[in-house]
C-alpha cells in the first residue's frame, strides 16, 4: 500500500474541528469507484493501489473528488503495493496547486482473497504514518475480485492504537466528478489510466466477521494469505468464498478440483476438510484434517496440500 511517508502536503486536521468527529459515511462520487474498480480488474491475482483526493465539509464529512491508480513504476505484489512515489508527487503537485484538494488517503486491492479487512500490515504501516505526519485520520479503501465484481470497502484510520479503524459506509454522488475531465486536461501528459474500460464494483458486498469467528483476528487473516499465496505459486485458479461462515479455499487443477473447507468455529475445533473432485465433479477423495498449532494455522495446513497440488 502507499506508505503515508509519501504524502507531500496532507490536510492537517485541526483538534477543535468537526473532523474525524465519528460519521458514519463519506461522499465519493460514482466515477471514481468505477475508477478503483477498473485498476483492480487490471491487476485481478495481484495487489495494485492508489491515492484519494478530495475536500472535507464544514461538518467534517470527506468527500472523495479524484482518484488516481498506480504509477509505472508502483510494485505490485500478491500482499504488497507501494506506489510509485515521484508518479504520487507529480499530480499531487498539480492538482494541489490548481484545485486545492488534498491527499485525503489510499486505497489498495486484496486481489482475489475475498478479506476485505485492513491487514495488521496496513494497520502498523498507517498507524506509524499517523504519528509521523500528525493527522487526526486517514481514509483506506479496500478493494477485492470476487468475479465478475469488486468489492470497495472505506475504512477511517485515527491515531488509537486500542481501535485503530472503523468501517464506513458510501455516499455515492451520482456521475461523473467535476475533477476528472478538469485535471485530465491539464495532467494528460503524464496521468496513467487502468486499460478496463468498465467498472464493476459493489455497492454493498461488504462482509465483517463476528468477534468470535477465527478470522475476526487481523492474524489468522494473514495466516489465510499464506495459505492462498503457496496455492498461487502452483496455479492461478484459486479463490476464497466464505458460504455462511464457512471459509472454502478452491483450488481448480488440470485434472482435478481441490476444496480447502474451514468451519467457522475453527480454532475452538481445529479439523478441517479437504476434498478432491474429478474435473466432471465426482468425489473421489476427502480427508478430515486437524491443524497443529505449535506449527501455525498456515504452516499446517500447507503442510496437508503441498503434495496434492
């Protein structure tokens, strides 16, 4: 994700003003979800990001006007995106200067892993930036492909440690925003635009787990990540779904379809499920599992499908 260390001339929030004063939703205008949503399906099996612009109300509500994707040189990883600093610099200049928006924070996609969580790496990185440039709070956008769609999620980051972030709902302003075409004319020569010409993001596809549920903890999400990330380094065919709870890990073969079945009370019960289906659907195996967790959630389970992919 973009490091808050980049981010040249951040609106300072003053203490006595109404921001960060605990809304509920912020303003984004629709073209800019389809923006967010055309870089993600640009980069659909690897993490990609952005910066948000915009303005606060006089109530202290932010309003989303301009959004841009990841520079040529940005990295993109399957759990990391760090954009492209000099890319950042560059149009943040420009329409600082011209239109008096701010940074008002970053959005970045959990590609394919259906988390739409911040995960404890956005957490320290944002809440280190915080104290660092003396914000109240910083905007993070999360995306996601669950196909055909992405999920975009927006979470506040304020400098507490003990709640670091809420979710926040979307106020979407209708249409195009007044910014786009305005910058676009005077930042053509060296803006970079997602080659999807098409969004597809969901208005309301967000999905929170309860306290008790394994993956209310930041770190079983991550354990999760590991556990997708070795799949990915044998195929590209995996995804995560999460039918009432339960967290299915497909995983589709040349000749075979594998299903990683996780109950939602794993942890209080550590088996789990793995079955194996013939390119027709058969069942032709399934073996009952139990983590060992002196090994780590994700360490086990690799250790039970390393020699069946």
């Amino acid at each position: 994700m973009t490091l808050l260390n980049t981010i040249l001339k951040p609106m300072k929030h003053k203490t006595d003003s109404n921001t960060g004063s605990g809304y509920s939703g912020i303003f984004i205008y629709e073209s800019e979800l389809d923006y967010i949503s055309r870089c993600i399906l640009d980069y659909p099996a690897i993490e990609t990001g952005g910066n948000l612009f915009g303005h606060y109300t006089k109530n202290g509500i932010p309003v989303i006007e301009y959004v841009i994707g990841p520079g040529m040189s940005a990295v993109h990883h399957a759990t990391r995106f760090q954009q492209e600093e000099s890319y950042l610099k560059n149009i943040y200049g420009y329409i600082s200067g011209a239109f008096a928006l701010s940074e008002t924070g970053a959005w970045h996609s959990h590609h394919q892993l259906d988390l739409p969580h911040p995960s404890s790496g956005d957490v320290g990185t944002v809440i280190k930036g915080l104290e660092k440039t003396g914000l109240d709070e910083f905007i993070i956008v999360i995306g996601s492909f669950t196909p055909p769609q992405t999920p975009i999620n927006a979470f506040v980051f304020a400098n507490n440690p003990m709640q670091p972030y809420r979710p926040v709902e979307w106020h979407i302003l209708k249409g195009m925003s007044p910014f786009r075409e305005k910058i676009e004319e005077i930042c053509g020569d060296i803006l970079l635009h997602p080659k999807t010409l098409k969004g597809e993001y969901a208005k309301k596809n967000r999905h929170l787990f309860e306290k008790q549920h394994w993956l209310s903890d930041k770190k079983n999400i991550e354990e999760l990540k590991t556990v997708v990330n070795f799949i990915r380094q044998k195929t590209e065919h995996v995804k995560v779904f999460h039918p009432e709870g339960q967290i299915v890990i497909d995983i589709q073969l040349p000749d075979k379809n594998m299903h990683v079945m996780i109950p939602d009370t794993f942890l209080q019960d550590l088996s789990y499920t793995i079955k194996i289906n013939n390119t027709e659907g058969a069942l032709i195996d399934e073996e009952n599992c139990t983590a060992d967790m002196l090994n780590g959630i994700s360490t086990s389970i690799i250790q039970h499908i390393k020699d069946k992919i």
